[in-house]
C-alpha cells in the first residue's frame, strides 16, 4: 500500500482489511476520529504507540502529555504541522 492509496481509502467507511494497529490507528486519525485512534494506540506497548500517542495528545493540544509520549517513542517534537506528522508517521509505518 501507499501513502495516496492509503488516503483514498479515508473515503471508505471502515478502514482497509489487513491494516496493522499502528496503521488503524493512522487510519481513524485521518478520518479526524481523535477518539477512536486514541483507544487502539494508548493499547500498542510499543514506540510506535508512543509515536501515535504523542502525535494524538499533540493533536489535542496537550503539550505537556505530548512531550512524555515522544520522549518514551524515542522522537523530538516535530516543528513541522501535524498534518504533515501524519503523513510522516503513515510513511514510516507503511515502509
């Protein structure tokens, strides 16, 4: 899968079969389904869900929750929006 086939799929009213957490959790994320991301990733004990993590309390503009979920993912704060967090994260998560 690519990233543009992966954002098409945002189209579609559940997420594509197959789909890693990590990447569902990418996929309500996009859908703007903060809630539904947010459930899935807080259960990856992994960095990767502390990369989501981080990017969804970000999202919600906790920045001081934030800032620990990225320090346990091994991750700086990224300068850039979180748009283009998300396509970096679905990026990484797709190679």
């Amino acid at each position: 899968m690519t990233i543009e086939s992966f954002r098409d799929s945002l189209s579609q009213v559940s997420p594509p079969i197959g789909l890693t957490e990590a990447l569902t959790a990418m996929w309500h994320a996009g859908k703007k389904d903060w809630d539904a991301s947010h459930d899935i990733a807080q259960d990856i004990p992994t960095r990767t869900g502390d990369w989501i993590h981080a990017y969804l309390h970000r999202w919600e503009g906790d920045d001081w929750n934030a800032r620990y979920w990225y320090r346990r993912a091994g991750k700086d704060v990224p300068s850039y929006d979180l748009e283009r967090e998300w396509e970096v994260i679905v990026t990484a998560l797709l190679d």
